[in-house]
C-alpha cells in the first residue's frame, strides 16, 4: 500500500509548500520522485495512479503518494481544479514498525502519538474544516518573508501531519465522534457555544460533526450545549442563593438580559419566576 510511517523520532523537511489550480485540463505527470508528496483537493477532482492502484481525490480529500514509487494519470484532471501540495522528505524507521490495536487503549485527545503512526493513505471529510485551514497556514506561511522560515516550517509541518494521523485514529476508533463531541459539550457547558473550538478539538469540519451529532441524538450541537446550560441554571436556581446575574456569567452569559430570554425559552418562566415558583418544593 506503500504507507508513509510518521515517526516521533525524525522530522520530516519540507522542500515545496503551495496552492495550485489547473488552468486547463490535464494528466498527472508519469514520474517517479525521491521524496514524498501529499496532495489535498479544495476544488474538482484530481486522478493520480501509484504503481497501478488509480486514486480520485475529491473537494475535501487528501492523498500521500510515496517517494521512489511511480506516479502517473490514466484520467485527465479537468480545468479549474484546485489544490494544495507539500513536498517533503521523510526518514524511515528502522527495524519493525509496532502496529497499534485500536481497542487496546482508549482514546485520550491530549496523549501524545505513539512512536510510530502510520499516515492514512487517503482522508476524506475534510472540505472547510481544521485540516483544510492548517494546509492553508502552512502555504501562506512558506509565502512569507519570514527569515527563520527554513528552520520553523519543519516543525510546523510534522505537527500538520500528527493531526493528520489523529483524524485517521478517531476516524478508525469504535467511539462514535458523535459520543466524544456529546462528552466535550458536557464538560465545557459554562462556556459560551463555539464551532470554531469544536474544529480546534476535534480536527474536523464543523459541517460534519453536526451531521453526525444530528443524526445519533436528533438535536443539534447547539441545542445539546443550550439545554445542558439552563438544566445547571435551573440546578442553581432552586438550590443557592446566588444573583441571577451571577449565575449568568458562570454559565458563559455576558448579558443577563440574553440569559434571561434563553431561560424563559427553556422553561416557559423567568429566572425570578421559576427561583419563586421552587419554593412550593420545600
């Protein structure tokens, strides 16, 4: 399958970082390469074959194609295509790479990669999501005038491809996102609702993990997030005697009065109204 193995102890180094688009249609050149490519479609379809296995990469879809295999195209890539390429250089571990077995340890976000991580041969649902994003720092940056640039883009690159390996892990692992995203929303409640931190967390676009969210728990994340705030203020307000106002701002509400509306939706009552109305409970 002519895997690319990430390993924790070599950098890879990055010899072409950039964004392409095809101005009229094309064949993948015939070529074999000494170092390794990824390519990541943000726009139309490219065909690339390797060693004769034939790849589609769609809007949202990378690809690693390995160094020293030859590359080519049996189907044109037509006009308009898009893409984002880094070219790098990999050293490969020596000796047996360890195989990690998904079900023997769960998955823990902020633990590191193991030694070894085998890199995905493709990846997909990415289109506008936190890879996406990352490939297009990394572009902008090698565009820059930074002068230390050579000595920092390395670095920056194996941590894009350690997030590339995560997403494949969760991807892979039995866990269903939609679970993990449900426990993170839970955990970070008193907080006001952000997709952007979700994309951060989970290294895919926001688009996606509201499909699946929806899908297993027939409410959307925001909704999820909501609910779990005014069932702590409703805790609150019948068993402390904290102000109003101030238990709007432990739940993340910068204005009372928006806490206020929110409340009401949920429960029918204002916060005073249903503080005075728990009062039959005692």
């Amino acid at each position: 399958m002519n895997e690319i193995i990430l390993s924790s102890a070599a950098m890879p180094v990055v010899c072409a970082c950039d964004f392409l688009a095809a101005y009229e249609p094309f064949y993948h050149i015939d070529r074999v390469l000494d170092f390794n490519d990824l390519l990541y479609v943000v726009e139309g379809t490219m065909y690339v074959s390797e060693d004769g296995v034939d790849y589609e990469i769609n809007e949202g879809e990378l690809l690693f194609l390995k160094h020293h295999v030859r590359h080519y195209g049996v189907k044109e890539t037509r006009r308009g295509t898009k893409w984002y390429y880094a070219h790098f250089f990999l050293d490969e571990p020596s000796g047996e790479t360890p195989r990690f077995e998904p079900d023997s340890t769960p998955l823990v976000l902020n633990q590191p990669l193991r030694a070894y991580e085998v890199l995905p041969k493709k990846l997909s649902g990415l289109k506008n999501g936190y890879i996406e994003r990352r490939f297009a720092e990394l572009v902008d940056y090698c565009r820059s005038g930074d002068e230390l640039k050579r000595m920092r883009i390395n670095g920056m690159f194996y941590s894009f491809l350690a997030d590339i390996a995560l997403v494949n892990y969760m991807d892979k692992n039995d866990c269903s996102v939609s679970r993990r995203i449900r426990g993170w929303l839970e955990k970070h409640y008193a907080e006001p609702f952000s997709a952007e931190k979700l994309e951060k967390e989970f290294f895919l676009s926001y688009k996606r993990m509201a499909a699946v969210f929806k899908q297993e728990y027939n409410v959307t994340m925001q909704q999820y997030h909501n609910t779990k705030r005014m069932q702590t203020a409703s805790y609150l307000l019948r068993t402390t005697l904290l102000p109003i106002g101030e238990i709007a701002g432990r739940l993340g509400f910068e204005d009372k009065l928006y806490f206020s509306r929110c409340f009401r939706a949920y429960s029918g009552m204002s916060p005073k109204e249903y503080r005075h109305s728990a009062k039959s409970d005692y």
